[in-house]
C-alpha cells in the first residue's frame, strides 16, 4: 500500500452545508441542496411551470383535433351545417377534452397499482399489538398536552384529526405527494398558533413536537420506506457498500480519535449505538434525538483524544466512520422518511438540522468514495475492495509493547490468511487456464480430423460377389470327356 506522507483529510465549508439559494438554512441533498422553504417554493414553481405546459399542450392538441374535423365536414359537405350546431359540438369536445387531460395528470390511473400494494402481506399480530399499544399511549399524552392549551387545544385536536382522515383518503397519492400534504398541514397550524391564538414561539415549538409525534405515530407503517418508492433498493445498495468498505481504517479518514483510550472507546460504542437506534424510532423528531445524541458522543470522543475542543473538520471524517463500523440499517429510509415528514423548522435550523445535514454529507461520501479519497493508489483500492488484501497486514507488522499478545496474534492469523489466499487465487487462475487449454486442445484436434474427413471422404464400396467356377456356365458338363489323366513312361 502507498500512502501518501501527507493526508489531505476530509474537509467540508461550512458554506457548502448551507442552502444554496443564500437564505441562511441548513440545505439538503435530498432538496437539491436547498433548504425546506426554498425547496417548497422550487417545487411549485416547477409545478406550476409542468401543469401550464400540460394545459398549453391539451389545448394545441384540441386546436388540432378542431381543425381537422372541420375541415373534414367541409369535404362532406358539412357546411350547411348551422352556426349554433357547431358552437354546441365544440363545447361538448372542449370539455370531453380537458376531462381527459385531468385524468391523465391525476393519480387515479394508479389506484388499481396502489389496491395490489395494500393487499399485500400484513404485519404479524405481535408487530400490530405494540403498534397499536404504542398509538393508545401516545394519543393520551397529546391529549393530556393539550389540555394544557385550553381552546386552542381543541381546536388543534380536530384540525389533526381531519388532516389523519383526509390522508387515510389519499393512499394513492405518491409518496412526494403525501409528504407535501404533511408539510402544509404543519405550516398551516404553525401560523394559526401564532396568529390566531397568539401562542408564544417556545409554546408553539412544543405544540409543534406534539403535533408530530402525534399525527407519525399513526401514518409511521404507511409512509415509511413504502413499496411504490425505491427506498428500499437504495437501503441494500448502502449496506452492500459499506461492507465491501469494511477494511477502512481511522488513519485513512484521517479521524483524530484514539480508541485505545477507555473512554473514548466507550464514546465510539455509544455513538454506534445511537446511530442504530434511529431506526426503531417511529417519530422524525425521535430519529433526529439519535443524530444529535451520536454527533455529541463523536465530539466527546474528538475532545478527549486531542484535549480541545473538536472542529467541523474533525466531525465529519469520524461521523464518517462511525457510520462504516455501524452499518445503520435502512440507513436511506430514516434519511427519506426524515426528510419527508419532520418539522421543516427542525431541519433548517439547530443543532438537529446541522447533524443531519453532516449525516447526509457522509452517506454522499461513502457513496462515492474512491481511491483518491483515500489517499490510495487505484491498485491497492481495488485490491481491497475484492478482498485479496487488507491494509492491517502493512499497518500491524509493528505493534507498540504494550499490545497484547493475543492481537499479535490475531494480525499474523490474517497474514496468514492473506497469504493462503493468495495463493488459492494462484491455483485457481492456474486451474482455469488449463482447462481453457483442454479444451482449446481438443476444439484443435477435433477441427483438424473434420478437415481431413472433409478432404478425403471414406466411400464404403459393397461386398464383392463370390468368384463363379470357370466352368460354371456350361450346363452340358455330363456330355465332356474326361479329363486326362498323367501318365508315366518309363526312361
């Protein structure tokens, strides 16, 4: 392996976290690197533009379809036809027209897709039983919540009631879809707590959570990596790859954390674990706890290795790392689901926003890490990803004194092993070639014996008759003397 003798490290501008449209909030890579807000007003503007598009199209269309049979009732001689006839026709065509555009830019052409997907197999009775513990417990802790509010509580309980019955009515809307819907419903009851009933901002953040929990906990098994979207396949592909980067070490991500220290190995353990965690979280705002609670385990462990205060560029290369040896399960589908449904406000701004973005950044780099990344030459990152080597046998060949005997031992099991197969491949390559040499033999002598056969065909003559006697032919044999007979003289 050749490493380089200085690491350019891991660094991210801060500015590159931020909205890219300058308003000030943390963006997204899932938004296109805008922020929240600014994604929403992106979105309908393209909307907007798609949906006039659409209708300048359906009107070219009809403009068309209009002449063209007007000008084939005229060849039918159809101008007698009168004034007013053709008025009543071209306004029942107009509207059987845009009736036929509406249906085509709706998402009923998807319900009989989205019917097959809600019979398919359903959660076992114990999945179901603590799901529906869980909704009993936390639809009395907002209820008991809102008491707090008065008037504005009720109001509250039934502006999220019709917002639960009104998405219980749109299943067959997109995921994109349903995630808008959510969206407006937050800002819409933010801005009626603050207007309307002139609830202070903190009351509103707290009312806000509430609202959250409440309304997730009840869509979690509907809109979390559902089957109409690709988040699912995006999860195996995450895995997959951070298991062929299983041989990456904190040396090449230039992480400034010690894991021989106790304590921050304890750090390492936690953050982990909490990175885990995010995934039996049903609430966005309890998977964002997970996020925030790991990123300050990783700048615990960044202090007590170096004694300071940790910078961004320390984060982000061991955010990087802790997520390599977690391995986080359906990593894409808490991201997505995330951005999807969380508080907007939570995600723009705040020490959640600011981890989260810095969790997404790391999922984007360990997507496309490569061998400059790492500050290797293409070689030896290949061989690593195939797994003929590992970079412990050049890094574990001198160990400090007080490394015990059992790691020793353990790094010249992999040299060892390393060796062993090496040479396996060796034998393997060998065997292939000579079976491709077999049968390249045989192809050749198989080859040359048609080309002889073909040169010289063997014709098979048939079976010579038996030779007659001389004087078979001659049916008079009894009328002939007989044969002379010797006779000796004497001398």
């Amino acid at each position: 392996m050749n490493l380089k003798s200085e690491r350019r490290g891991i660094h991210v501008d801060q500015s590159e976290l931020l909205c890219k449209k300058g308003c000030g909030y943390y963006g997204n890579p899932a938004w296109q690197g805008f922020c929240s807000k600014c994604w929403r007003e992106e979105y309908h503007k393209a909307r907007q533009k798609q949906i006039q598009e659409d209708w300048e199209l359906a009107e070219r269309l009809q403009r068309e379809e209009e002449e063209a049979y007007a000008s084939s009732q005229n060849t039918q001689g159809a101008q007698s036809l009168t004034f007013s006839k053709f008025e009543e026709k071209k306004t029942n065509e107009k509207t059987r027209k845009v009736t036929t555009v509406k249906k085509f830019f709706t998402a009923s052409s998807r319900t009989g897709a989205k019917k097959e997907l809600h019979e398919a197999k359903a959660p076992s009775p114990s999945v179901n039983r603590q799901a529906s513990i869980e909704t009993d417990r936390v639809s009395k802790e907002f209820i008991e919540f809102l008491k707090t509010y008065h008037k504005p509580g009720q109001d509250i309980y039934k502006q999220c009631k019709l917002f639960l019955d009104t998405m219980n009515h749109k299943r067959d809307l997109s995921i994109e879809e349903q995630s808008e819907c959510a969206q407006d419903f937050y800002q819409n009851v933010a801005e009626k707590l603050q207007t309307r009933w002139k609830v202070p901002p903190e009351k509103v953040e707290k009312a806000m959570d509430q609202i959250e929990k409440y309304i997730m906990t009840r869509q979690y098994k509907y809109v979390f990596c559902p089957e109409t979207t690709d988040d699912e396949k995006k999860d195996l592909a995450v895995q997959k790859r951070i298991r062929a980067l299983h041989w990456v070490t904190p040396q090449m991500l230039c992480v400034p954390v010690n894991e021989e220290i106790p304590e921050v190995s304890d750090m390492v353990v936690k953050a982990i674990t909490d990175i885990i965690e995010m995934d039996s979280k049903r609430v966005p705002r309890d998977k964002l706890a997970c996020i925030t609670k790991c990123s300050k385990h990783i700048f615990n462990a960044i202090k007590i290795t170096k004694n300071e205060p940790a910078s961004a560029d320390d984060f982000l290369p061991t955010l990087i790392y802790i997520v390599l040896k977690g391995n986080p399960p359906r990593l894409q589908s808490n991201i997505q689901y995330i951005t999807r449904f969380c508080n907007p406000s939570r995600l723009m701004t705040g020490e959640d926003g600011y981890y989260f973005t810095n969790l997404c950044c790391a999922v984007a780099f360990i997507e496309k890490l490569d061998a400059q990344s790492l500050n290797l030459s293409q070689e030896d990152f290949d061989r690593f990803m195939t797994g003929q080597t590992s970079p412990k046998k050049q890094e574990g060949d001198s160990f400090s004194p007080d490394v015990c005997l059992g790691v020793k031992q353990m790094y010249k099991n992999l040299d060892l092993l390393s060796q062993l197969n090496e040479r396996q491949e060796r034998i393997v390559n060998e065997a292939k070639k000579l079976e491709k040499d077999l049968i390249d033999w045989t192809d050749g002598i198989t080859k040359e014996v048609q080309d002889i056969v073909e040169k010289y065909p063997l014709e098979i003559k048939p079976k010579n008759q038996a030779l007659a006697a001389i004087d078979s032919e001659n049916v008079e044999n009894d009328k002939l003397p007989p044969p002379l007979q010797p006779q000796v003289y004497a001398g």
